[in-house]
C-alpha cells in the first residue's frame, strides 16, 4: 500500500547549480528532453532547487516549450506571443492563467476523438478539413483570448494629442471581456460537440 500511495505523489527532479537535473525515482541524471517526454507519458513530477529547496517547476517547463520552439517545432505564433508578453503587468493578467487553462481542457477533452479522426483520414485531404478547421479554430480562439485581455495589443483605442492610446474605463472594460470569454468558450465547446457527433 504504501507503495501506491508513493506511486500517486510526484516525483521530484532535483535542479543543481551546474544546470544538471536529477531523478530521484530512477537516482539518475536526467535531461530537458527525459523531462518532456515525461510530460508526454503523463508521468507528473516537480522540480525543486537542489540549494534551496525553491519549486522551480514553471520555469523548467517554460525552458523545454523554449527548446521545443527552437527546434522548429512552432505551436505558438508569433502574434500569440507578442500579445501574450504584454499582459505582463497588466492588470488583467491574473485572468489569463485561468482562462487559457480552461480553454486547453476544452481542447484536451475531446483529444482522443482528434487522434481517431487523424488515423481515419490520414492521406485523404477532404476527410482532414474538420480537423484542420478545428485547429485553426482553437489557435483563433487562443489569440481572440489575448486580445480580449489587452485590447489595445489588437490596435484598439483612439490616439490622443501626445501620440498614447486611452483605454477604456477599466470596470466597463473588465465586464465587457468577461462576457466576450463567456461566449467565445460556449461557441468554442459547440463547435466540439459539433465535431464529436460527425465524427
């Protein structure tokens, strides 16, 4: 028993000041890539300072998306991340995390039935199209997000005498993104239910 209640918690992967990373579970050194590929197996783990102890677990998971990207495998747009980099500090940056972690179960619910469709249709191009619109859907969607955080990101606003842009009154602002989420998630679910029952 004890064994599986070890089996449930995560593993830990120790982070040392020469960059080298540690598996505690297999007592092995392990590298950004074992890490992404435990990510892909589902096999949950944290990463902590090996010093001090610090959860260090978002930043190593931001350097293997990093890796990835520079390995020409490009998921992220460059207009989703320009608009993404500025809600830094944006008062509104506290709704992101949750928001695009809602949009992606949306997206991971109905992932099996993706795959089914990509095995059914591989090499027929017409048989293809749903999931290819599904695709370009969720990746607008992703960008319609950010740009419903930060309007002025999409250009929005009216430029005054010193050349700045004015932002609309931020409660009125805040209420009309809310809504606009609100829509875009149920139109975006719709649109899998729609894509399930064809299926």
């Amino acid at each position: 028993m004890a064994d599986a209640n070890r089996a449930d918690e995560p593993i830990t992967i120790k982070k040392y000041a020469n960059r080298r990373l540690y598996n505690t579970a297999t007592s092995s050194y392990v590298t950004l890539d074992h890490l992404a590929q435990m990510v892909r197996d589902g096999v949950d783990f944290t990463v902590h300072d090996a010093k001090s102890g610090e959860d260090i677990t978002r930043q190593v998971l931001t350097h293997i998306i990093v890796e990835e990207e520079s390995k020409g495998t490009n998921l992220l747009p460059l207009s989703f991340l320009r608009q993404l980099i500025s809600l830094y500090g944006d008062s509104l940056q506290s709704m992101v995390p949750s928001y695009l972690e809602q949009t992606m179960k949306a997206f991971s619910g109905n992932e099996d039935h993706m795959r089914e469709l990509m095995e059914q249709s591989f090499g027929a191009n017409v048989a293809m199209k749903p999931f290819e619109d599904m695709a370009r859907q969720n990746m607008a969607m992703f960008e319609s997000a950010v740009k419903m955080f930060n309007p002025m990101a999409a250009g929005g606003g009216e430029n005054t005498a010193s050349g700045q842009r004015e932002k609309p009154a931020p409660s009125a602002q805040g209420e009309g993104n809310m809504d606009e989420m609100r829509a875009q998630l149920d139109k975006l679910q719709k649109q899998l239910n729609e894509l399930s029952k064809r299926g």
